[in-house]
C-alpha cells in the first residue's frame, strides 16, 4: 500500500512517522549537536542508510527545508511541511521525542533539551570566536592601545633624560632610537659617534649631539635614577617591537580574510572599519551610505536631530586618499570608496576572498574624475563654508560684549580662565 | 492565569507563596528573588539571608523588569511553574531574576543573538541553572530556535532593533500561549532618535493593538533607565 509519510528532524534524532502519527523508524543522534549541526549545514550523511526505505512512500514530508531540497535532487516526492504542521511538532515537542524514542518521559526530554541547547549554543559561541575577522579587530584596537601608551611613557623617558641631557630632546625625534640611546649609553658621557651611526642617525646630527653631550647644561644623574629611566627605554623598545609585529600581523590576516577591502582601504583603515562593524560578515551586509559614515555616528545623530549637514566620512578620513584631497572633493571621494567597499565586504565574505582587482581599477578612475571635474571648489562648498563661517563670528562668545576696556585684574571685562584658544570647528 | 493571582502594589508585599519579596536593607526597600543556587551571586548583587532562605537583590537600574516593578508594575505576570520566552537574555542579569521566580519547575527560553554576551548567559548562568534553555540565535528567525517545544506564558522582549516591535508580535505568533502575557520594553532610542521617546511608545503601542493586543499598562522607566519604557499587554486574539 502506497502512504504518506514525515521525516522529522528534531534536536536528539531523525524520526519517521506514518500519517497517523505512529512510527515508522527513527535514529537517535550518537552526538545530537554534531549531527544536527551537520544537518542544518547540509550534509545529510545521517539520513542516507533511510533513503531505500523511503522510496515506497508516496509522498514524503519533512520539517527541514533544507533536507526536502537535498532529497528531491535524489528524486524522492518530498515536500516542505506546512505550517500548521511545523507548529505542532514545536508544539508538542516532548511527545514526538518519547514517541519517536528519543526519551523515555517528559521531565527526561526536557532535560536532554536543555542540555542540547547547552552544547549546540557552547559550540557556535566557540566556533565563531574562532573567526580571524574577531582577532584582527583585536590586534587593530591593541594596535591603537599601544601607541598611546608607547606615546605616554616615551614622554615621560624623554623629560626625565631630558634633565640630564636636555639638548639631546630636540635632536633625536624617534622615540624609539632615543630610547636605544638610553638603554646602550647610559649617561650622556658615554654617547659617542660610533654608537649614534649604528643606530642610523646620520653622521652630521650626530656629530651635534655629542658635541652638546660635552658642554650639556644638564645636571648630574644618579645611577639608581638612571636605572629607572633605562627601564623605562626598556618598556619603549619593547613595546615598539611588539607594534611592528602587529602591524605586520594586521596585514597579513586581512590579506587572507579580507583582500579586497585591503586593496581599497589599505590594512590598517580597513581593519579599523571591521572592527567598528563588529565583523566582516556585519560589514559584508551594510549599505555602502552607512559605511561612509562608520566611526561618525556622533555628527551623524547631530544631523538627524538638529538638521545640520551630515558628516561626508567616518572612520574613512584616515584613508590617504581622503584626507590628502581638497575640502570640497573629500565627500564624493569618500562616498565612492564607500561603495567599492561594499562590494569588496560582499566579495570577500561571500566568495572567499577570491581577489577582484577591477574594484580598485574602478575606483581609481572615479577619483580620477572627480579630481578632475571639480578642480575648482564647488559653488555648494562656497556658500556652506560661508554660512558656517559666519555662524561661528555670530556665536563667538566676544562680539556679544560691548568692546574691551581695559580689561585689568578683577575688572568685569576681563577674560575668566586664561586666553580662550579658538575651536577649532571638527567634522568628522 | 487571573489577574488576581499576582497583583500587588508598590506598599503591600507580593503574595506569600511567590519567590519574590520586598526587603528593606539599610532603611532601603528593595525587590529581592529566592535564589535557585544558594550562594551564587551572578552579577556581583548581595545576598541576603531571610531565616533559612536566601535572596538576591534585584537592582532596578540594572534590570529593566526590576526597574519597571519599582515603577508600579500592575501585575507581575509570572508565578512558580510558568514558562517564559526572553528575547535578548543578554548577559542573563534580568533572566536569572525569572529563573529564580519561576523556580525549578518553570522553564525560562533565553535567546540571544551576539555570540560576545552568549558566552556569558552560558557560563553563569544557563550553566547553573536547570530552568535555564540558551538559544543563541537571532530573534528574527523564531523558525531557526531549537530546544523550544510548546507555548509559553510570558514573552518578555528587551531588544535593541528598531523593528523590535515587529520581531516580539513575530515570536508571539509562535510561541506565546492564547490569553499570554508579553512585556515589551520600548527602546525609543533604537526605534527613532529624532522622535519623542512619548510619541515613539504610543505609535508601538498602536501596533501592538492592531496587532490583536490588549494594552494594560504602559510604564516609562525613568530614573532607571532614560528614554525606554514597558508595555505590559497580553495576546488576545491570533
């Protein structure tokens, strides 16, 4: 006789159903997460030894989109449940679990549920902290956390040397070879030439160094302070090292997971973007216009809410070519670049970072354009530089006082807390 | 489930045979849940002894249905043995607090979609809390949960989409009992930016109702948290 007949996959084991809902025949999963996970994945090894027994059914239904497609293409007449259908089994769960064998009661299937939801979500969790993308944001934010810190304590080695030897500060700008000059030297006695060219100061300053090493006005240091200033070099080399290897490591992880925003954005912007997306997947899916704007969303609430004019870029102003252009250009530029990177997210997380170089062809051609048809600063640009620069003369705090008069200690025009700098007016 | 069944108000205690209560340390009176594993404090909350019992403290400002109680919540729709559907569990503060509530015969559903706060809800408390099913998943995807078997009586829905409305009534079409209860915190400041928190909360609401709801309570949540409010209706017709 020809029937109808269910497969359902639920979490614990594939079960077989007759149209009255007895069983047919049924599998418990060995290990349910990895079995259901391959499933979901499609990969339907679990349910090949049933194939033969199935092909006496008429029709074939199924709670699995993915297994009805699968099946088909064995040519089996298997459909897609309906809903009503898919209700009830989520429904009534528990009953289809002991039916189909899975468990013996129902205080046992919702245990052996839970702990399947335990160890399938353990298993996702684990398996998407594994995601290289996760770990280049986090070696792009270490990245910008070490140079502050190598900025921070470089400045405090610099003006604790600098009461030993004080002319050296404005010699040596690195601060990684002044450090090395610390750490092989010591004191400003022991600076000689050999030691300067080996580190790669050329020969002319380093001939002025020691020469103001001799008649420094700096005072004497004490070895115990030395030794501290020499750690301190220590730390600065240190770190140093540690910020080349990341940058190295940034570049060779996003040329893997990411070529092709790589190409358009360079390495380290592009991790910056990642990162600020929260993944390569997030960025792969949003719109060119929000990826403009990444990193801006202070100014963009700011438009949206008083009416004042966008932001033309975000995080994307770091990008040379952006931040090297005139004004009136950096916003077609960046919405340009925006768009191209869209596509390189899509094409990097979609088509397995195959390289597509004509992105960056293309793109280059549009700046080319641009560069070219609005060499002169646009009437647009005009008019808003203007209208801003007068909202700033209107809102400059001094215009609203009647003109200075002396202006003497205590006196009501003088200016409160020290010389007010001018803003400097920020778009981000 | 009556209404009888769990009102309070702010100045009463809740009826004796629920696990929650109202605790006055230091002069303060504070929410407090019976709590599931004796000595497991899950986010750094005091405990505190009552004779044999332990409580934990629940922190309005840290957990909105906390916050939303504080504010005069009619009706506390849960009780010992109720199922419960948390979309956007989060690190698990608030639904550790239900999980005590519903107690070891209750289930509390968990879902959560960012993989970063799942491992949490994990590893404190799902890990250590039998009621506790974790779903890490998207709440837009209701056909995607696993472990979720039959309807629950209460949906609370705490996420941070601007169509979080729509993904609630999507999961409550699912999986929410006829006559079940939904508690939805408005996040005005996903939704629009640019609107008024006030107006966002009534157009929701609005939704809501013509979405076959029965509003019974609309709360804002200030002082606890800025610009969000609660809306506290049940699902009457599908």
């Amino acid at each position: 006789m020809v029937q109808n007949c269910s497969i359902l996959v639920l979490e614990l084991g594939i079960g077989i159903l007759n149209d009255n809902k007895e069983l047919i025949l049924s599998k418990r999963f060995d290990d349910p997460v990895i079995s259901y996970r391959a499933i979901k994945n499609g990969d339907y090894s679990e349910i090949l030894e049933f194939i033969d027994s199935l092909r006496s059914f008429k029709n074939i239904f199924s709670n699995d989109e993915g297994l009805v497609f699968q099946l088909r293409n064995l040519g089996l007449d298997i459909y897609f449940m309906k809903e009503e259908h898919l209700k009830d089994i989520i429904e009534n769960k528990l009953r289809y679990l002991i039916l189909c064998k899975f468990s013996s009661n129902e205080s046992d299937a919702i245990q052996s549920l839970r702990k399947f939801a335990i160890d399938f979500s353990s298993i996702n969790v684990k398996n998407i902290s594994q995601k290289l993308d996760l770990h280049v944001i986090q070696s792009i934010n270490s990245l910008d956390e070490l140079d502050k810190i190598i900025n921070v304590i470089g400045s405090r080695m610099r003006e604790w040397y600098g009461l030993h030897f004080p002319e050296m500060d404005h010699l040596i700008q690195n601060i990684s070879t002044y450090a090395q000059i610390i750490r092989i030297a010591g004191k400003r006695e022991n600076i000689v030439l050999d030691l300067l060219t080996n580190l790669g100061v050329e020969e002319r300053r380093a001939e002025m160094i020691v020469d103001a090493s001799k008649r420094s006005k700096g005072g004497d240091i004490t070895d115990e302070n030395l030794l501290i200033i020499k750690k301190l070099a220590d730390e600065v080399i240190n770190q140093t090292e540690l910020r080349k290897i990341l940058t190295i490591h940034v570049d060779s992880t996003m040329e893997t997971i990411a070529p092709n925003v790589k190409d358009l954005l360079t390495a380290s912007v592009g991790a910056r973007i990642i990162a600020k997306a929260g993944s390569i997947n997030k960025l792969a899916i949003m719109p060119a216009s929000t990826i403009q704007i990444l990193g801006a969303e202070k100014a963009l609430f700011r438009a949206l809410k008083t009416g004042a004019r966008p932001p033309k870029h975000g995080i994307l102003f770091q990008h040379p070519i952006i931040h090297s252009a005139p004004k009136w250009q950096r916003g077609k530029i960046a919405r340009a670049v925006a768009a191209k990177v869209a596509i390189a997210a899509r094409v990097d997380v979609y088509r397995n970072a195959e390289k597509v170089p004509i992105l960056l062809e293309t793109l280059n051609n549009r700046i080319m354009e641009i560069q070219q048809k609005y060499k002169e600063p646009t009437p647009k640009y005009i008019q808003n530089e203007r209208q801003s620069r007068d909202r700033d003369r209107d809102s400059r705090p001094d215009h609203r006082y009647p003109p200075r008069r002396g202006g003497g200690f205590g006196s009501k025009y003088a200016r409160k807390g020290g010389k007010k700098k001018n803003k400097r007016r920020f778009r981000d | 489930m009556s209404e009888k069944t769990f009102a309070y108000s702010n100045s009463n205690d809740f009826s004796p045979d629920l696990f929650i209560k109202w605790i006055t340390v230091d002069g303060e009176r504070n929410l407090a849940t019976l709590n599931l594993v004796p000595g497991d404090s899950v986010y750094g909350e005091k405990l505190v002894k009552i004779d044999k019992d332990e409580y934990r403290l629940w922190d309005p400002f840290r957990s909105k249905l906390a916050g939303s109680i504080k504010k005069g919540l009619k009706n506390i729709p849960l009780k010992i043995g109720s199922k419960v559907l948390y979309l956007g569990a989060s690190t698990g503060t608030t639904v550790s607090h239900i999980s005590d509530i519903v107690g070891n015969n209750g289930l509390v559903f968990a879902v959560e979609s960012s993989v970063r706060v799942g491992r949490e809800l994990i590893e404190n408390v799902a890990s250590k809390r039998s009621n506790i099913v974790p779903i890490i998943e998207d709440a837009r995807k209701p056909n995607s949960y696993f472990s979720i078997f039959g309807r629950v009586n209460l949906l609370y829905c705490d996420i941070a989409q601007q169509d979080q409305t729509d993904i609630a009534i999507e999961n409550c079409r699912m999986f929410l009992e006829d006559g079940g209860t939904m508690l939805l915190v408005i996040k005005t400041r996903s939704i629009d930016v640019t609107k008024d928190p006030k107006k966002v909360i009534e157009e929701e609401a609005q939704r809501l109702k013509d979405n076959g709801f029965k509003i019974h309570q609309i709360l804002t949540l200030e002082p606890f948290d800025k610009d969000h409010g609660l809306i506290y209706c049940t699902f009457e017709n599908r």
